[in-house]
C-alpha cells in the first residue's frame, strides 16, 4: 500500500484547488502562497488605484516571462487611466472589453487556473470585491530569431527553420498554408508544469480517427517531464521499444507544411525547434524536401544515391566479414591475395578489428558533434586521419577495413533523418555478427527477417511500409519521383473526398 504522503492529496495541492472568493486579501495571500512569495522573489506585484482611489487592485506577474513594455503600456496605464464609476456593471468585463488594451483576456475563477496563467507569461489582475480574477495576455518569453536550418540543410528552398518559441512555429507554417481548413487545437500536458502542444492539421484532408487516437495518447500523458518535442515523442510512439521511428522530427516549416497537405498533424511545443510528424511511413523517412525542389532527373540520381547509401551502411562491413570469412571463393585471386598480406601482421581476427574500427569511428562521430562548432568537424577529420594511419602503421588494422569503415560512416551521413539513422548504425552491428557466425546465408536471413518485420508494423494504424506493401493507389513516387505535375494523387491515409491535388496538364502543356 503506498504512504499516507502519495495516497492523499498535500496541502499545497489542496490550495491550489481552491476558488477566488470576494475576500481581497484571501485572493492575494492565495496567489503569494501558490509562489511562495516573498521567497521567490520573480513573483512582481504592483498595487493599482482607480476611481481616485475609490477602488483597489493589485496586478501579478511572473518576472522574465512578460514583455514589460506590455505590462506598463497596455495593462497598468489604462487602469489608473479609469475615472468613471461602475455603478452596477460588472466591473472585470468593463475592465476587458473597454479598458485593457491586450489581445487577450479571460476571467478565472479558481486559483489553478490563475496558476497556470501566470506561468504562460500572462498578467493577472485582483479587484476589490471581486470573486473572480482576470488575465491578460502579456507574454514575453525571450527567443531566438529564425535561423538556417543546421540538420536537414538543403541547396533549394527556404532558408528558414524552427525556434523554440511555439507561436513562431506556427506563423512560419501558416505563412506557407494559406488556407482557412488549416486548424490549430491546443492541449495540455503535465501535472504541475503544464505545457501546451499545438496539434495542427487541415480539416478534411487529415484522417479524424487518427486525429482522434493523437488527441487520446496526448490525454493520456501523466507526467512532469514533458518539456520538449523529443520527450513528448517517446510517449505518443506507437513501439516503445521498437528500433524502428513510428514518428519523425522535422526542423523545417516547408516540410512540414508537405506533411500537413498530405493529410499528416503537425505537433509543436515551446522550447522545441522542431515539428512532429504522425503518421510516418518509411518513404516519409526515406524522402527529403529537397526532391520536391530539385528537377525529376536530379531528384531521382539523389534519391539512388541515398538508397545506395542505406545499403553500404547497413550491409558493407558484414559483407566484408562474410567474404573474408566463409565466401574467400568469391575474390578474384589477386584481390584475395592483396587482402591477405594486409592482414597477416594484423594480430585481431576480422570481427573484432571491424567492431574496433566501427566504435572508434562512432566515439569520433559523437566527439565532432558536442565539440564547438567551429572545431568540431575539424577534429573529427584529423582524428579520423590520424587514428586510422597510426592504426595501419601498428598493424592493429589492415588498410583495407579503414576504408571500409570510412565509406561506411561516409554513407551514414547521407541518411538525413536521425532516427534512421540510428536505426542504420545499430542494426549495422548485429549484421556484423549475424555475419561472423553465418556469413552471406546469414546476412539474407536477418534482411528477410527484418523486411518482414517492417511490412508488419503500423505507426497510427498506417502500415509502415505502405503503399508499397500492402499495396494502395498512389503517385507511383516511392522510388523514383516523376515530374510534380504527374504527383496528382493524394496519400491513401488522407482524408481527402477528392483523390486528386488539381487538375491534369493539358495535353501538349509539356515538352516530353
């Protein structure tokens, strides 16, 4: 049985709980406790005096979370401005619709809510014999300005990414989605710190059982550590423990407006420069923004380079080891003999010399990244060039498992999306030992093994693989993209009446 401490409810718990009643006083000590001011010295008050003294309030506020140019222009000016009495009218709707000057008001009548307003950057605003309080939108959190995106940069399109500041998120989406369907629902999240989640789609286009089934997971969230996207991603996956993304993380407004058209929702929190993305498909993850900007001849050598890119990754050091392992048959002779008189002084067998090579090759990887920009790829390219000729030299490496393991790393960098490739890198060890101990019948067994364990998966009950498998109508643009003006269809998870984008070229409007 748990303790008397978590069965019931504390005393501060209990407060909070609580309603504004007509006491002035009460509702200021209510407030100053729930802060627990004066030792939490951002709590700001500052005491207001209308009707020439004839009407008392005070005004409540969170240090560095208002814009005080807000505070003191449009909130604190007008009220002492106030000279006429309210005889019988109710004096918090005079205040809201006459007197205050911000975008934003509401009354509130329980201290949870007054909580919550105050921490979301709002000024809270106590009358003389009022029961309830009023709030005005006064947010001032400080952000950074939008910047070039640092992941998924791009030669085409815009050069504009996410910040951590919600509001801005969705202005730089709507400034590329014009359209009135385009809703955004707020939710919150959180026991004590509550965060809001925008939850963006276009009405009619995205599927409402699966809006409904995001909304549920969203409701379901019983916890304080939800300060960002990353964390709310890891309760809203559809497999936990699965090394496979059932979600994807976007820093770029334009690919995530591509998301939203075709039926996706769009998450955006505070302190998160980033969107997420349900449902997602592998082709969600395989694909960039970059295709739709480049032309079909250009986007399709990309989209073979980064599939041959996913394969050398994944494939390239197990197959070495199956070959130089159990298939030595399959090597010309020369090359056979090449390889072996780099490994003769080589004391460490195959597998543990590619393991060796991998994990000094990801400890370089994770270095580069946390040290300072500036340096960083420079010491990941001198480490990487030092390391593996002293490797060489001390015959603790051969040669030729350097430059597999370089084009290896190098082709993992293609992969734009993380999750991915992450998946990539650590599937890429189990192959290596499948590899050791089975060779090439072993690398062909985990393959089947692992596409057939993809074809069952489902991220918001859409199949991850599909339309490919199971097969459904699309623009036939999985693989290989053809021309935008031949994309007419709409996803198959979309909830679009109309399957087709527009209208069809006429004939004879193009040259081919």
């Amino acid at each position: 049985m748990g303790s008397p401490k978590n069965s019931n409810p504390s005393n501060d718990e209990k407060k909070v709980e609580e309603s504004f009643s007509d006491n002035f006083e009460m509702n200021v000590s209510l407030i100053k406790e729930a802060f627990s001011y004066p030792t939490n010295q951002s709590l700001k008050l500052r005491n207001i005096s209308m009707l020439q003294g004839k009407k008392e309030g005070v005004i409540l506020f969170l240090e560095g979370t208002v814009d005080t140019k807000t505070v003191e222009e449009y909130i604190i000016e007008p009220l002492f401005k106030v000279r006429d009495p309210f005889e019988d009218m109710d004096v918090l709707s005079l205040l809201a619709d006459s007197v205050l000057a911000t975008v934003g008001t509401k009354k509130v009548k329980k201290l949870q809510d007054a909580v919550k307003d105050i921490l979301g950057g709002n000024t809270l605003i106590l009358i003389d014999g009022e029961h309830e309080a009023l709030t005005a939108e006064s947010t001032g959190f400080e952000n950074r300005g939008v910047s070039e995106p640092t992941v998924e940069n791009g030669v085409r399109g815009p050069k504009e990414s996410f910040n951590e500041s919600m509001a801005v998120n969705q202005s730089l989406i709507r400034k590329q989605i014009k359209d009135s369907r385009l809703l955004c629902e707020l939710m919150m999240v959180g026991n004590n710190s509550i965060q809001e989640v925008s939850i963006m789609y276009i009405k009619g286009v995205a599927d409402e059982e699966l809006l409904n089934e995001v909304k549920k997971k969203i409701e379901g969230i019983e916890s304080d550590l939800i300060q960002n996207l990353p964390i709310l991603e890891q309760y809203v996956e559809s497999r936990a423990y699965s090394l496979v993304p059932s979600t994807l993380l976007t820093e770029r407004p334009d690919r995530a407006c591509s998301f939203l058209l075709d039926g996706h929702i769009v998450l955006l929190m505070n302190n998160s420069p980033f969107a997420l993305v349900v449902p997602v498909t592998f082709w969600s993850l395989f694909h960039t923004i970059e295709d739709q900007y480049l032309r079909w001849a250009y986007a399709n050598f990309i989209r073979i380079i980064s599939l041959i890119s996913i394969f050398i990754a994944l494939y390239t050091p197990a197959t070495y080891l199956a070959i130089s392992t159990f298939h030595v048959e399959m090597l010309p002779p020369d090359l056979l003999f090449a390889i072996a008189a780099t490994r003769e002084v080589v004391p460490i067998p195959v597998l543990w010399e590619i393991i060796l090579l991998e994990i000094v090759f990801e400890i370089l990887r994770e270095a580069g990244i946390r040290i300072p920009s500036v340096i960083g790829p420079t010491i990941g390219i001198v480490g990487a060039l030092i390391l593996g000729q002293a490797a060489v030299q001390a015959n603790l490496v051969s040669p030729i498992l350097v430059i597999i393991v370089a084009i290896t790393g190098l082709s993992s960098f293609v992969i734009q999306d993380l999750n991915l490739g992450f998946m990539i890198r650590i599937l890429r060890f189990a192959f290596i030992f499948i590899a050791n101990f089975m060779g090439f019948f072993g690398i062909f067994l985990a393959t089947a093994c692992l596409f057939a364990y993809m074809v069952s998966l489902k991220s918001f009950n859409v199949p991850f693989f599909a339309p490919f498998a199971p097969y459904f109508q699309s623009s036939k643009g999985l693989i290989f993209r053809p021309p935008v003006w031949k994309q007419m269809l709409t996803p198959f998870y979309s909830n679009s009446k109309n399957d087709e984008r527009g209208n069809k070229p006429k004939e004879g409007s193009s040259d081919d």
